[in-house]
C-alpha cells in the first residue's frame, strides 16, 4: 500500500480556471486525480525518452492498395517477430488501407522498427504512439 502525500500549489487563477475546465471537460473526478495523470504522463514519457525499460507502441500505418506495401511490411513483420506483439489490416476503401500494429520492447528498438516501416515506399502515413507497461510508474 504506498503511502498519500497532501500538498499545496500556488497558481495564477486565470489558469487554475482555464484547467478545471479542462478536467472537467476530460471527465475527472477531481483536481487529484488530473494531476495524478499529468505526473504520470511525464514520467512515462521520460521513461520512454531515456530508452529505459520496456515499452509498448501502437502504430498506424495509411498506405495506398495494391502498391506492394503490404508484402513488404509483412516481411518487415516477420524480421521484428520478436517485438510485432499483433497487427490489424483495415480495408478502407477501394483505394487505402490501415496497418495497425502493436509492438513491445525497448522504446528504441521500437521507434527504429516504426521508422522503417513508416519510411518505407508507399506508406503515405505513419504515427507510432508509445506509452510503458507501467511497471515503473506507481
Ligand atoms: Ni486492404
């Protein structure tokens, strides 16, 4: 059981106002529980800054049909078995398709693998999203 810390910040009150909008507009429950978020928030992107620990990354991939993207991401897939945890194909419409795949491991692995595949010839778009498996973060 950790223990809870009370304690006491000292803000300007137009931007108090300006985030109990925001929490309220994001459905917290109260202040606490924001900035619990937002802490834990920063130290998960340091976390994954730093390269440390384990990480896990969703990324989408937008890449036109029939360019011979898709053989090629397969092979990539097949390369990082190890870190590919799960992939979805989404077909979009005549033309596009989605390639969204969920990797785990070092977050600098991660982003390598992600940048070749975003890079690779015919995706048109690619966005990686990290966050960590928590271990760290209480
Ligand atoms: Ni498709």
């Amino acid at each position: 059981m950790h223990k809870v810390v009370r304690f006491g910040v000292s803000l300007d009150r137009d931007l108090l106002e300006k985030f109990d909008a925001l929490i309220e507009e994001r459905g917290y429950a109260n202040r606490s529980e924001a900035i619990r978020d937002l802490i834990r928030n920063s130290l998960v992107t340091r976390e994954w800054e730093a390269g440390e620990g384990e990480v896990v990354g969703s990324l989408t991939l937008i890449y036109h049909h029939g360019s011979g993207v898709s053989d090629k991401l397969t092979d990539l897939q097949h390369q990082h078995a190890g870190s590919v945890v799960s992939g979805m194909h989404v077909h979009l419409d005549e033309e596009n398709c989605a390639e969204i795949l969920v990797l785990r491991g070092m977050a600098k692995k991660i982003k390598e693998i992600s940048d070749s595949l975003i890079s690779s010839r015919g995706v048109k778009h690619g966005k990686l999203v990290m966050t960590t498996t928590g271990k760290e973060v209480p």
